[in-house]
C-alpha cells in the first residue's frame, strides 16, 4: 500500500471541493482497501464522506424511494419500504457478499466496486483496465467468469454487483453531486462498456460524489424474482444472475424488466426483448424465446461458453418464478 494523506469533511461541498483526479471518496471501504492493499489503487488522498448526511432512506413526493449513498447493504435489504415495495432488489442485496460486509458496504460503494477479473487483480501481468494499452491477458487465459456480451478486444472482464442487476431492472436514476453541480444519471447510463477505455467503469467525473439512488414509483411487487448461480451458495459472485419482473393481466404479461449480470461488463438489459413479451400469455415457450433472443450476440471464450447454456436456463427460470409469485 503506497502512502496516502485523509481527511473527514462534515458537508458534502467540502468533500467535493477535496476531490480530483489522485483522490477517492471512502465509505465502507470494502471493496477500495482491498484495491489499495494489492497496489492496484494508489489514490494519494482519502475523502471519508461517512459523516456526510446521507444515510436516510425517504419517500419522494411521486411514491418512490431516495436511498442515501450511506445507507449500507443491510440497511437498504431489510428496510421495511425495500422489502415491502421493492422485493426484488431486497432479494439481490442479500445475494451479495457476506453479513459481514453488507454491514459495511455502503448503496454508493455498491455501485463503484470494480471487476473481480483476476488479471485485474494481479500486478504482475498486464491488464488494459488497470493500465490502459497494456493488453487483456483473459482473452486468451483463464476466462471462465468473464464477459459474453459486449466485451471488446481490451477487455473482457464482468461487473461484479447483484445490487446494481436489480436497479438497472428496477430503472433507478442516480443522483450525483460535484463542482458543477447536480445531475441525474439514467441506470442504464451510470456504468459503461470497456470499448478502447476499459479503465472507465462509469460516467462519474473525478469530482463527482453519489448522493443518493432514487427508485421510481413500485411496480412488480407480487412478481419478481433474482437468480443467483454461483460455485458456492456462501459469498460467491455470479456465474449468471437474472433480476426478472412481470406486470401481469391474469396471465397476460403487461409489462416485463429482464436484466443479467455475470456476463458484461454493466448490468445487460434488452427492451427489445421486453417489448416481444409485452401482450404474451406467460409459457414457457415464451420465456424460452426471450432467453434466446436476450443471448442472441453472445460471444463466448475458450472456457465460459457454458454461460450461454446457463444464461438461457436462468432466464426462464426466473422468469417463472416470477410469474408465480417470485420464490426466494
């Protein structure tokens, strides 16, 4: 760990007016200690914003939600408003690391963890996103939890979230702050794909502090569900996850949210396949066919083209459960 000056501002104007290009905001840090500690993150100033008044979770004047960047993965799972309205991103929260760290992580912190990429994590080889230009070694190496859907020639790592799978379905809008002001980020916006600038997770400037997450008016709360398929049922990331939802007329789907995750480098959601299932009697055959148009450009490695098989086959069973009632 290369050595690094902090601070605790008590407003978020003070904390932005701290921020740049060598800095990081620091929350529960369980994702930046680590980063820190294998040199991969060499900020040389700490911005701890955990005394800055962002830890409420508060309904907004249109019947959503406005979760503090603060508030921690555990609050967020268990808040009465979250379980109650918005199951489905209570579900994936859970689904998400240990109770250890969901004590600690924070929703802001959720949404910047960095890839789990192995090369990602290991000084010693090459790797474009932690040093741009210098090659994508899992390209050709040990690719079994890597991309299968918009990945490019530099870099074929995953996002590692469930919590952000669920907010992309979910259509959450995140607010953020910095010296220009506020603005709103559409979800499906925050997080980028690598092309030639894998190094870029999000469209954060370097000033830029999240603030809170805001979930729209609920919907989906009798049917939706999150698959989770990991190698271990205890704090694994996924292999594949899917955060399905269904508005449904008897058994006519209204309205659908499908979102995978384990297989790109953002959240992977389709409207297109959404709107084919708009109008639908639930079946099986039509879960069938979204999962295949969903999967219709994925572009396998050497060692995970048996994510195409499980993406398919998680599609359709969490679109099932969802349709029944969502299963936990």
């Amino acid at each position: 760990m290369t050595p690094f000056s902090y601070s605790k501002p008590t407003d978020i104007s003070q904390a932005i007016n701290l921020a740049g290009p060598a800095t990081r905001f620091i929350a529960g840090g369980t994702n930046l200690l680590d980063l820190m500690k294998e040199n991969i993150a060499k900020p040389e100033h700490l911005i701890d914003i955990t005394g800055l008044p962002l830890s409420d979770i508060q309904q907004t004047a249109n019947g959503g939600l406005m979760i503090g960047a603060l508030v921690s993965n555990a609050d967020l799972a268990w808040h009465p408003l979250i379980e109650g309205r918005y199951p489905l991103l209570s579900q994936a929260v859970l689904a998400g690391a240990s109770p250890q760290l969901r004590n600690m992580a924070s929703t802001g912190g959720n949404l910047l963890q960095r890839t789990r990429c192995y090369y990602f994590y290991d000084s010693t080889v090459p790797c474009n996103k932690r040093e741009p230009g210098t090659g994508c070694p899992a390209k050709d190496g040990l690719n079994r939890i890597h991309a299968i859907l918009g990945a490019s020639d530099d870099c074929v790592a995953t996002h590692p979230s469930d919590m952000c799978v669920a907010l992309a379905a979910l259509e959450a809008v995140v607010h953020v702050e910095g010296r220009a002001g506020k603005r709103q980020i559409e979800f499906a916006d925050f997080h980028r794909l690598p092309g030639n600038t894998p190094e870029r997770d999000n469209h954060l400037a370097d000033d830029e502090l999240i603030t809170a997450v805001e979930l729209p008016p609920a919907r989906f709360v009798e049917h939706s569900h999150y698959l989770k398929i990991r190698d271990r049922a205890s704090y694994a990331f996924a292999l594949i996850s899917v955060a399905a939802a269904l508005e449904l007329d008897g058994d006519i789907i209204r309205d659908v949210r499908l979102t995978l995750g384990g297989v790109a480098h953002k959240p992977w959601r389709d409207k297109a396949v959404e709107s084919s299932l708009k109008g639908q009697a639930v079946s099986r055959e039509a879960f069938v066919a979204a999962a295949d148009a969903m999967l219709r450009d994925a572009q396998p490695l050497e060692h995970n083209a048996f994510k195409i098989k499980l993406a398919r086959r998680a599609i359709v069973r969490a679109l099932s459960d969802a349709a029944t009632g969502g299963a936990v």
